[in-house]
C-alpha cells in the first residue's frame, strides 16, 4: 500500500521570472494547506521570484546567485543536491523543467535513498533537436516513477522517446484566481499610465516567443490606429525588437517595457493579449489572461494553445509566423470576443491540480520500474 509524502523536496533551476517557476510555487502554497512538509531546492539562489517562497516552505539555494549556467551550474549543484538528499530524506522528489530533471535524475541515483521522483515536463520537444539529450531524456527518465505532462501534445513527445505510456500523466497547470485578481488591483507600474486603451504581449523577448511577428502583425492591423501595443519582458532579442519597431514605422506606438515582477495589474487594464509563440508547453499567460477576462489572440504553436482554447471557443488560434492572419484575429478578436472564460479557470483550480500531483507523489499511480 503507498504511503504518503508527508516530506516533499521541490527541485527547479532558479527563481527566475519562469511560468515554471510559478507554477512550482502556486503547487508548494498548496502542498502545505494540505498539511504537507515543503522543501524547495532551487539550483541558481536568489531571483525575482524570491519573495515569493511560502513562509511556511524551507528554501535550499544549493549555487549561490551570480554563478554562470547551464553545464558549470550543474556540475556545482549535482554533489549539493545529493548531499540534500541524503540529509532530508524526503518522501517524494517533484522536479521541473528538462535540465533539471535529468540532474536531479542523477542526484537521487548517487543518494542511493529511495525515495518517489516525480518529473515534470513543461514544454515540447519541438525545438530539441539534440539527439544526444533525447537519448539522454530516454534512459534517465525511466529511471522516475511518473511523469506529469504539462499538455497533450508534451505527452506525446514522451510517449515518442520511448517512455512507458502508463508511467505518463497529464496534469494541466494551476491558476489561483483569487490571488491573481489581487496582484491585477495593484497600482500600474510608471510606463503604463492607463490614459491609452493598449493590446499586451507577455513572455520574454527571444527566439520561441517570436515577437517580430506579433510585431508585423500590429503594423498592418486595425489596432494601429486605437490602442498601442505594450510587449512585458526581457531577453537577447530586445534590440533585434526595437529595430523592427523602427522599420516598420510604428516606435510610437510600442512600449517595451522590461520584465516585471507583477505584470498583472498591466494584463488586467488590456484590451488584449496576444501569444505569438513558436512553441510552449502549456502556457500559463494564456490561462492568467483568461482568468482575468481579457480576450486572446495566440499562435497554433505546439503545445498547448490549442488545449486551453478549446480549438478557439475561447481566444482564436492563427497559424505561427503568419503575421497577416495573426493581424486579422486580433482585429476581429477585439470586435467580438469569444464565450465566457470562466469554466477555464475552474478547470484548473489549484486544490484539484495539486491533488493529483499528491496522488502521483503519494505513490498511488506507481507502476513496476522498468
């Protein structure tokens, strides 16, 4: 008979301004109402998203901030996240985000304690292209007792490296309504006064979330002339960005306004939002725009818009890098917004979410390992 996880050690990669990240925490506030333990182990300290650690959570920065990432991270962080480990004895193990994961793979195989390791996949494998850490993915990932995927299409690129379809789980990711609502009421930040209607791009400014095409979309749009476009983030493709703006003529139009630690009171007072992705897993902004009741426009990216739209019930679905069409649903969007959200919101409640991560980590879905 499975016991429960009454200690449950998180492991993600940073407090960083992620949807992952996010959702780690919405899932540890709802761990401990449950009358759970909660350790997190985050592998890069400090962070934005700091702050927001439950104070009833135990933080373990395991590489203090500043370090460098990816392999240097990893291999400081390996030998603390095992010494962890040893020294906590969790019952069960949730990590995220596909880096992550494969360390802490590896950090409970060198513990040599058992204990239940949940993985959690956040986003398609489309843009993996690395056979080496597909294969990676494929022999250590077997190693975990479940596998949540984030959406349908994430599941689906498990189930294709060869990974036993029963150990695979789809739980959708969480989004606290009320404490959303609560941040929205918040001031707006200097760079947004409120005197002008605007249409909003959350995500950071690189390759994936492809906002050169939301770009030259806004450009050609009807919008052009009745609200501006304010894009919320950070990252490499910020003065590739500012470039296109100036090209196409419309600088004073856009806004770019850098990351935000609460973009929300921005997202609320939008007209719309508006996804341009080449790829996600199930993104979150889409489900917090709704549950705030703004109209979206997004991208048929795969995974997940699709998914939480409904196939376009609720927000329509433009084929990616088709800025013409992309133009033409925020037009029409905005003139006729799409059925009520609300049944959206409650579908990802996060007491019911977290239960099934509970189910998983209680061990009540395990399967003879491989």
């Amino acid at each position: 008979m499975a016991a429960r996880a009454d200690r449950i050690l998180l492991v993600l990669p940073s407090l960083d301004r992620g949807g992952g990240e996010r959702v780690l925490l919405q899932l540890a506030r709802s761990f401990l109402d449950a009358g759970r333990e909660v350790h997190l182990a985050v592998l890069l300290g400090g962070g934005p998203l700091r702050r927001e650690v439950p104070d009833a959570a135990v933080l373990h920065e395991l590489v203090d901030a500043g370090h460098a990432r990816g392999f240097a991270l990893a291999r400081k962080a390996l030998p603390k996240l095992v010494s962890l480990i040893r020294s906590l004895r969790p019952d069960a193990v949730l990590s995220t985000m596909t880096g992550t994961n494969l360390l802490t793979v590896l950090a409970c195989k060198r513990s040599r304690r058992r204990t239940r390791l949940v993985l959690r996949e956040a986003a398609s494998l489309v843009n993996t292209k690395s056979t080496f850490k597909r294969q990676t993915m494929r022999w250590l990932y077997r190693r975990a007792d479940a596998l949540i995927a984030v959406s349908q299409g994430v599941a689906e690129d498990l189930r294709g490296l060869g990974l036993v379809k029963k150990r695979i789980h789809v739980i959708h990711n969480p989004v606290d309504v009320d404490r959303l609502r609560r941040l929205a009421s918040l001031e707006l930040p200097p760079a947004v006064d409120g005197k002008f209607p605007y249409v909003v791009s959350l995500g950071r400014l690189v390759e994936q979330k492809d906002q050169r095409t939301l770009l030259r979309a806004y450009a050609m749009s009807a919008l052009r002339e009745t609200h501006r476009l304010v894009i919320v983030g950070e990252g490499d493709r910020h003065t590739d960005l500012e470039r296109l703006a100036r090209e196409l003529g419309i600088t004073d139009r856009v806004l770019f306004t850098g990351a935000m630690d609460n973009p929300y009171s921005v997202l609320a007072r939008a007209s719309l939002h508006v996804l341009s992705s080449r790829w996600e897993g199930y993104p979150n902004v889409l489900l917090e725009a709704l549950a705030l009741g703004v109209p979206v426009v997004s991208t048929d990216c795969p995974y997940g818009p699709r998914e939480i739209l409904d196939g376009g019930r609720y927000g329509r679905v433009m084929p990616m890098n088709d800025p013409t069409a992309l133009a033409r649903a925020m037009d029409e969007e905005l003139a006729g917004p799409s059925v009520s959200t609300e049944r959206v919101a409650a579908a990802h409640a996060p007491r019911m979410i977290a239960s099934r991560y509970l189910a998983l980590l209680d061990g009540q879905h395990e399967v003879s390992p491989q």
